[in-house]
C-alpha cells in the first residue's frame, strides 16, 4: 500500500518521469549492479528460476487493474509492478512490455509479443478494452477469469492428490513385503516348497523374480512411462488419451464437467468483453483441454464463419448436452448470449465442484480396499503355509 500511495503522489505530480538512477543503467532502464557485487551475489547464492506462474500473472493483472483505476498511467504502473517483482524473468517481461508502451505500440500490441506468457485471451481482452477504453475494468474481469481457473485447477488437483498417496503408499507397502519381508520370512520353509499352498509359491516366484531382475525391472518401468508420456504428447497418442479420459467411468464425469466448465466460462468472458464471436470461438477451442472438444469449437468456428448460428454445429456433436445446446440457441436469438454463457457457465463450476467432492468420496475407499486386498493377499501368503505346517507336525 505504501508503494501504491507512492505511485499514486508521484503521478499526480508529473515527476514520476524524472527519476535519477544513483547506478548506472541496465539494458532495460533498471539499476545495474557492480561487476563486483553481482561476482559475490552468485558465489554466495544459487537459485534456480521458473517462468511466470499463473500467480505471478494473477498479482500482476490486479495489481494493474488498481492502479489504472488509481489514475497512474500505464507505463508508471508497469514500473512499479516491475520493482516490486521478485522474479528476474516476470521483471524482466514487465520493464519490455514499459519500453514497448513507450515506443509507440499499443498495450496489447506489447502483450502479443509475449503471448507464450499472458496467453491469447488475455490479448484479446486488453485488445477489446483499448477500443471501448475501460481499461481498468477489463483488467478487473481479467483477474476475476484467472482466479476462477486457478481455484477450479486447485480443485481438481486437490481431488487426485489423496488417491495419489494411497496408491503411492500401497504399491511401496507392496515393493517392500515383497523385497525383504518375504523372503527372510521364507526361509524357514526351505526345502519344503512342495507343501506349500499356491498363493504362497506366486508370492515366492514374484519375489525371487523382482530380487533377481530389479536391475532390469526399473530401467523397464521407467523407459515405460517416458514411452507413455511421449505417446499422449503426438498428437495420435493425444487423441487416444483424450477419448480415454472421456471413458473411464468416474473420470469422464468430472473431465467432461470441467471441460464444459472451462468453455463456457471463457466464452462468457470473451463475448461480455466485446471480443469478435470468430476470436472468441477460436481462443476457447485453443485452452479447451481436451483434443475432442478443440475440433468441436474448430467445426463450430468454420460454420460461424459462413454464416451459420453457433448451435447449429453444436448440435451435429455429443460433446455437448442437449440443454447447454437449447440454452446457448435462447440466448443467440435473444440476443443476451453473454450472461446465457455465463450463468451455464456458473451453474457448471458449482457441478464441477459437486462431481469432485462425489469422485474424492468414491475414490478413497476404492483405493483403501485395493491396498487392503493387495497387504492381505500378501500377509495371507505368509500366514497359510505356517497353518500348514503345523498340521503337518500335529499329524
């Protein structure tokens, strides 16, 4: 706040131009350390940086919005927020985009060359302000937009991490039986296989078989999941996952829940910004999420493009329900397709939340009972021939 009333004082009086630098210049205009000091600094420190997070652009786009709305102009907002900004390369895009303001080109000129960061609705939304000049606003809507996918991505990453432990858990609980408990157990029984029950002897041959082989078994797992993940990253192996995704029983209901969700919601934003329908259509199919419904959004463009209504294509695809359908029709003939996209759209993130709270619920005691069945077979193995024995003695 105090950096902010600061801007604020030294834009009122015009004198926020006339900053002297005690160092000398960096190539962007910033203080430029000693040769000296920055020798020390990387001696003493190691740090290893990322590009801008989805955080980083959330802070930035409110942080802009404020100050905008403030009264400061947008090269001095865009100063402060790169003082202010910890990251060297988030710092560094932001003193670029000033300089290019201060060239001449337009706000979401700028922002176009850094599209890879800020993303293509972000670009057109800045766009769309320029023209009907409520920068300030947009930037707000903006920032509303990236929160709510941010809270919607925590959500179903939320959802995963609790079944992702107990599966990490079980199948260690398993490796480790199977590696050392068994076989120091086993031992008692050598020599005596042929009495042993079944389960015990598949145990015994898987253990001995990873004991015997594991310089072998976790090249081969780990070869086989880089070979998975380059398979779903072309774009045939990309297309299989997608439909499988939109297959499996309990994850086709939240993935098709979120990619509705994601939709519908971007294209709320887009038409209440006053972004042209083509632009629209086309950025919602680029952040869609799934391959299947990109080429839904790309059909649904083309048929825009000559002329036809948005559901018409819509309704040649399964993608879509039948009742988004109808509702986006009332609303394209009404002409209040805007806040028909955004009350679907708000209607489906409450479902999202409902399908991910039902799918955790499920999936918990999924997984507890296979990690039970898989200790239990296990435990039993060891167990039965220890009965059998004892009859043996006994009789």
């Amino acid at each position: 706040m105090a950096l902010l009333e600061q801007t604020v004082a030294d834009s009122q009086s015009h004198t926020s131009d006339e900053v002297t630098l005690s160092q000398t210049p960096g190539p962007i205009g910033y203080p430029q350390a000693s040769a000296q000091q920055t020798t020390l600094r990387k001696i003493t420190s190691f740090s290893v940086e990322f590009g801008p997070s989805r955080k980083d652009i959330l802070n930035f786009t409110n942080q802009l919005s404020v100050m905008i709305k403030a009264g400061i102009s947008l090269p001095d907002a865009l100063e402060s927020i790169a003082e202010q900004t910890e990251k060297k390369k988030f710092k560094a895009i932001v003193a670029d985009l000033k300089e290019r303001i201060e060239s001449g080109q337009s706000f979401s000129q700028a922002l176009g060359e850094h599209s890879d960061v800020f993303g293509s609705l972000y670009v057109n939304m800045v766009a769309a302000a320029e023209i009907s000049g409520s920068m300030s606003s947009m930037l707000l809507r903006l920032a509303e937009y990236l929160d709510q996918e941010a809270q919607t991505r925590s959500q179903v990453i939320g959802a995963m991490i609790y079944p992702m432990i107990i599966a990490v858990m079980a199948v260690g609980t398993t490796l480790f039986m199977l590696m050392f408990v068994l076989p120091r157990f086993l031992t008692v029984f050598a020599g005596k296989e042929h009495l042993l029950p079944a389960p015990t002897k598949i145990i015994m041959a898987i253990s001995n078989f990873m004991r015997g082989y594991w310089f072998v078994l976790l090249p081969a797992v780990c070869g086989a999941f880089c070979a998975f993940w380059y398979f779903i990253n072309t774009e045939a192996g990309r297309v299989w996952w997608d439909k499988v995704k939109l297959k499996i029983p309990l994850l086709k209901t939240l993935c098709r829940c979120l990619y509705i969700t994601r939709s519908l919601h971007t294209m709320g934003v887009l038409t209440a910004a006053g972004v042209p329908i083509l632009d629209t259509i086309s950025i919602t199919a680029q952040i869609s999420g799934n391959i299947l419904y990109e080429r839904m959004w790309r059909a649904v463009h083309d048929a825009v493009r000559q002329g036809r209504k948005i559901t018409e294509s819509l309704d040649g695809f399964s993608l879509m329900p039948k009742s988004v359908v109808r509702m986006i029709r009332a609303g394209e003939d009404s002409g209040t397709l805007s806040d028909v996209l955004k009350d679907v759209a708000e209607f489906y993130s409450r479902e999202l939340k409902a399908v991910i709270k039902m799918v955790t619920s499920m999936i918990e005691p999924i997984m507890i009972v296979v990690m039970g069945a898989l200790v239990g077979f296990i435990a039993s193995s060891i167990i039965l021939p220890i009965f059998k024995m004892s009859k043996v003695v006994t009789s």
